[in-house]
C-alpha cells in the first residue's frame, strides 16, 4: 500500500492536463511583481492614450484650437509715410514706396505747385550754345565744307530738341525724317552755290513737308495723334533746314552773328531780373557784333547785325524755356534754338549790309 500511494502520488503530480496550471501557479509565485508590472504597464497604455495631441508642456501653452489666426483677425491699416520720406519729399525727392514710384523732376514738381510754366535753361547749356556758335564763327572764313561740321551737329541737336520739347519722345522715324531733310538742304546748297540758297532752301522745304504729309496719312494712329505727329515733325524740319541758313551766308557774317548769339545767350543766363538780363544780352550781341565785325569787311555794320542776332536767340531761349522743360529739353533745344532761329537774320542783314 506504501508503494501504490507512492506511485498513485508521482502519477497525480504528472498530469499534464494540470500542468499549465500548476506552471502558472508556479510562475505567479516565481515573480510575485509580473503581473502587477504588466498591470501598471496597461495603466500607463490607457492614460496615454487619453494624452493625444498633448506635450508634457501642457502647462506652459496654450492647447491648439480651430480658431483663425491671428494675423488674420489684425485689421489692415493704411499707410502713413514716416518723417523720413516727409524730409525726402521736402529734399526734392518723392517719398519711397514698395511699388517703386519714380523721383519727381523739377518740372512736374513746378507744375504741381502751380508755378510759371517758364524754366529757362541755365548756365550749361547756355556755355554749349556758346561752344557751338564760336565753332560755326570760326570755321565760316575757313570754307563751306568746314563750316557743315558744326552745323550739322546743330541740326540734328535741334531736330531732336523740338520733339522732346512738345513732348513727344522717342520719336526716332520724326527726328530722323526732319534730320534728313536738313541733310538734304546741306547738299542741294553745296551743290546750287550761294547765290541759288533761297531755291535750295525754299524747294526742301517743300518737299519735306509733302513728305511728311504723305506718312502722316498712311499712319493707323488717331486723327489726334496724326495731326500732333504732322506739326511737330514739320515744325522741327523746318528749323533743321532753315539753320541751313549759315551756310547760305557770307562768311563774315555768320562769324558776327555766331559771335553775337554765344555772348547773348551766355549774357542772358546771369543771375539778374528778366528785363536786365535781356538788356544785359541784346548790348552784349551788339558789342560782339561791333568787336568781330572790326575784324571783317562788316565793320561798324557789325552791331546792327549782332542786336539782330541776339535777338532772335532771346526768342528761341525763351522758347525752350516754355512749358516746364525737361533738363533734357534744356540741353538739346535750349542749346540748338537760340542758333536756329538766328540763321535766317544772319542771312538777310548779312547780305544787306554786304
């Protein structure tokens, strides 16, 4: 019996259908704090799935929410030009913009303000002018041929000079078509002599202006512009080819009217009242005239013949002056006009006192 409750023992120990049981038994009791770690684990596992979408910063921000932001809910406001831009403004600058706005000139800051549309052009032209008359002066008793050079500059600062003048810039097809026409009275006087300048001068003209008429027809612009486009390239081809003049002249007297006009002009741009100025300028043509005619065949004839000159630049001084000029406009017609519009007088009391 010993035996058999031996034996019957072992085999009750060996059941293997209560095997499992009795090795998790045995495990529970092996590690006691298994199963409470896994419990805590299961515990952490649950709060942190209730933390979604936190940080372990909760407490230093704000939660996110659906709210626009803020930038959104900020009202635009306009805006309002520093002390700075203002200081600008009153250097004669504009005030800086983000779009880039351009520097205002002097002429339409002028015009703004409601002043005289009359800005005459100053010293610097005034000293080029200057230049190009002493340079027709002193190449006349050279010959015609040496005469063309400087005068050719002055025809084509002129022709340029009226476009810029009535606002009409660029205007490459006007300026050149006036251009050539000045050009071609150039050669048909080289060509005709002296004694045939009035034909020369007269039938390119003419011819110019046909010309002109002709493209300004075929244009497709609108009758306005047409017509602005026609009076200004007629006008400034009529001055190119009447500048021709000095060169229909006698020598002594384009180099007394050139004279004239350089030291009138240059009279002129002094920092004196208008009215002396001008006073100031016909006496000093007149005294030029005196002084250059002494060294031709002219003589005292000379004086008439710079007051006539210095005359008819005070004209086309002023008439570069008008209409709040450009610094561009100063430098081209404020230096070619007040030449130009003195040829045809060097021309008429020229061969007068001749």
């Amino acid at each position: 019996m010993s035996d058999q409750q031996q034996y019957g023992d072992a085999y009750q120990g060996y059941d293997p259908y209560q095997q499992p049981q009795a090795q998790a038994q045995q495990q529970a009791q092996a590690w006691p704090g298994q199963q409470q770690g896994y419990d805590d684990a299961q515990e952490q596992q649950q709060y942190t799935q209730q933390w979604q979408g936190q940080t372990w910063e909760t407490q230093m921000q704000a939660p996110v929410t659906s709210a626009p932001p803020v930038a959104a809910q900020v009202p635009e406001t306009p805006y309002v030009p520093s002390q700075a831009a203002a200081a600008a403004a009153d250097a004669g600058y504009g005030p800086a913009t983000v779009a880039g706005n351009a520097r205002i000139t002097d002429a339409q800051r002028a015009r703004l303000e409601g002043r005289s549309p009359i800005i005459e052009p100053g010293i610097q032209p005034a000293a080029l002018t200057a230049v190009l008359g002493l340079l027709l002066a002193g190449t006349a008793p050279v010959g015609s041929y040496a005469l063309v050079v400087p005068l050719v500059i002055l025809q084509a600062v002129t022709a340029a000079g009226w476009f810029r003048l009535n606002g009409m810039w660029p205007a490459r097809q006007g300026i050149a078509l006036a251009f050539a026409g000045a050009l071609t009275a150039d050669v048909a006087l080289l060509a005709a002599g002296r004694e045939n300048a009035p034909a020369a001068i007269l039938g390119t003209l003419g011819a110019w202006v046909l010309l002109t008429l002709v493209l300004q027809l075929r244009s497709h612009a609108d009758p306005d512009t047409r017509m602005s486009g026609l009076m200004a390239t007629v006008a400034s081809a009529a001055l190119a080819v009447i500048a021709a003049g000095y060169l229909a002249a006698e020598p002594d007297a384009v180099s007394v009217g050139a004279a004239a006009v350089a030291v009138a002009v240059l009279a002129r741009a002094l920092p004196l009242p208008t009215a002396a100025s001008v006073v100031v300028a016909l006496l000093a043509a007149a005294g030029a005239g005196v002084a250059v005619g002494g060294m031709t065949e002219l003589g005292t004839g000379g004086a008439l013949l710079g007051a006539a000159a210095g005359a008819c630049a005070l004209v086309g001084h002023r008439v570069a002056s008008y209409d709040y000029p450009s610094r561009f406009v100063h430098f081209t017609a404020g230096v070619a006009l007040p030449l130009a519009a003195a040829a045809p007088v060097v021309w008429l009391v020229g061969r007068a006192l001749a």
